[in-house]
C-alpha cells in the first residue's frame, strides 16, 4: 500500500453525507471500500451516484421504479450496502410548497397526483395537495410538478 492510499483510507469520512438521501434497497450500512458503484451503473434513470464511499439517491424527472437492478449489481460484487433483503423504499420525506404549488394557489393542476403510482397523493377537494403515508419516495412527482414545489428530504 502507497503512502496516498493509506492516508486516504485514514482520512475518508467516516460518516455518511449528512443530508444525502438513501437509496432503495439500503441496508443500513455503506459496504463500498474500493467498489467501482456497479449500482449506479445499473440504475438506468440516472437516479443515483457515488461521493465519499457512499451512495446517494437524487430524483430526477423520472423517478424510481424500484426495479432491482441496482441491488443485483450491488449483490454480484458481494457487496451489503444494496440487497433485494431489505426494503424496496426510499427514507425520504417528501414535501409540497404551499406558496408554490398550483393547486394550493387555486389553479387545477394534478400533475403530481397523476404520476404517483401507490396514491401517494391526496387532494382535499379539488385544491390543497398532501402526501400521504403510502409514500416510498420514489420521486416521480417531484419530477412531475414543473413548478418545482415537490421536495424530498432524507428522514
């Protein structure tokens, strides 16, 4: 071992990113020492990325379909951090802005509502936009909602 690689290993961050949000399939501890992230690789919508060692979950426009692949490309490199074991969910709170949203402005809109697949997303009346608890977080409103008024934030 070169002198750089040791220091690196000693200085890494041992924590992980502090307001990163956890990809699907995550079991509770990063695994990625020397991994080259076969699991961002995998996701095919660009959902994820690899920083500090870690892996990290951002929605896009298109969202999570929680297809699994990147849980097998994980699993083939014997790596933990992924696993079909664990929970098929994202920890994510996820938010609507009031001042923002459409529908919360007396405008119809229910782009967000017409994306999520797990009725996610509650209207109370035609206006006034919640999400409910079946929420995973896959992120497919946040991409939905041109106004940019969804939010996700790690729990």
């Amino acid at each position: 071992m070169q002198r750089r690689e040791l220091f690196a290993k000693i200085l890494k961050p041992k924590a992980d990113i502090p307001n990163a949000i956890l990809p699907p399939y995550f079991g509770g501890k990063f695994d990625c020492d020397e991994c080259d992230a076969p699991c961002v690789k995998a996701c095919d919508k660009g959902l994820l990325s690899f920083k500090n060692q870690q892996i990290e979950f951002a929605p896009n426009a298109r969202g999570c379909d929680f297809c699994e692949a990147c849980a097998l490309a994980c699993s083939l490199k014997e790596r933990t951090t992924l696993s079909l074991q664990n929970e098929a969910r994202i920890l994510a709170k996820v938010s609507i802005s009031t001042s923002s949203c459409l529908a919360w402005n007396e405008t119809i809109c229910y782009s967000c509502m017409d994306a999520c697949r797990y009725k996610a997303i509650d209207f109370f009346g035609v206006f006034r936009p919640l999400v409910n608890s079946k929420c995973v977080g896959c992120g497919e409103c946040v991409g939905a909602c041109f106004k940019g008024s969804i939010t996700m934030e790690r729990l």
